[in-house]
C-alpha cells in the first residue's frame, strides 16, 4: 500500500492533530468532500485482530481551476497509525471504496486495485470537474477498544487561494462482529 501523511497516536487517549493554517478559507473551496454537521455521521467498520480497516471519501473539484492537495491531517484515539492517500482512479471507473477489513477473505471485487493505486496525498492534482477518493488506513492500538478518527482536513490550493475542506465523519474500526 503506498504511503501517505500519517497520523499517530499511542496509549488510550492520546490525540494528534496538527494546528490549522491560519489564512486558509474553510470550507467554501471548490473541492468537496461529504459537507456534514460535525457528529451527524460515523461509519462504523467491525474488525478482528490483525486487520488493518480502510475507509475512503469522494473528494469532487466543482471549481474551475485545479486543486492541488498539500495535506491531509486528522485527529485519531486509541490508534496506532493513520495513513492518508488518493486513489485518483476509482471513481471513473465506478469503484467506490466505502470501508472494510484488509486483507481481507470477502473481497467486495477492487479493493485491492484501488489501495494499489493509492498515492501520496501531496501534490495530488484535482482537475476542474474531477473527483478523487481519499482513503484513510487505520491501523488500531487495541485488539479490544475501538479506534475512532475524526476532524479531517484537506489543505489544498485551488487558483491563487489556499483552502481546507474539513471532513466531519467520524470513523470507527469496532472489535467484534458488528458496531
């Protein structure tokens, strides 16, 4: 899997989160990820020991120049590590990476293809009318608490201006058979 900006945590309750760009525009850019209240939505993905737990977002350009990604940073509880990329494929082909176990003995048919093609998340090029998936990978601390990452944010550049697009789903990888 191709590495991406990483977001770690260690212990029970440790956070990580980096501070905000203090002139960037918050979410009125033209790159748009899911525009949700802040704790309106969690996706929840079950898991068993040794599963590293996917989950991707669609990130669409409604703008008329590029967006160039720069980062991608997050806060994460209870997780070993976080890896952000790109697939930059998927969703023209009509692969859309909602959230899952890998490996995995159920394959829903791409998952491997699209965490194959996942790229860094830096200098990722968001053409006008384009859309990319953003694919966190969490790797969780416990066999037995869940790890949650929440309070996403991209930081691009879309013409001359800097923006960040904050993503307010919560995800959960939960240990067991279902959240």
């Amino acid at each position: 899997m191709a590495a991406g900006t990483r977001v770690v945590g260690a212990g029970a309750g440790l956070l990580v989160a980096l501070p905000l760009a203090a002139c960037a525009p918050v979410g009125d850019g033209p790159l748009a990820g899911p525009r949700v209240a802040a704790d309106d939505v969690e996706l929840c993905v079950p898991t068993t020991a040794g599963e590293h737990i996917y989950f991707g977002e669609a990130l669409a350009n409604g703008g008329s120049d590029p967006a160039v990604i720069s980062d991608v940073r997050g806060t994460a509880e209870r997780a070993e590590s976080v890896d952000f990329s790109i697939d930059q494929e998927g969703l023209s082909l009509d692969e859309v990476l909602g959230g899952g176990g890998w490996p995995t003995d159920e394959p829903v048919g791409f998952e491997a293809d699209a965490l194959g093609r996942a790229v860094p998340v830096e200098g990722v090029v968001v053409d006008p009318g384009a859309a990319v998936t953003l694919i966190a990978v969490v790797e969780p601390t416990s066999a037995t608490d869940d790890a949650i990452v929440d309070d996403i944010i991209v930081t691009y550049t879309s013409g001359d201006e800097e923006y960040e697009e904050h993503i307010s789903v919560a995800y959960r990888v939960h240990h067991g058979d279902s959240c």
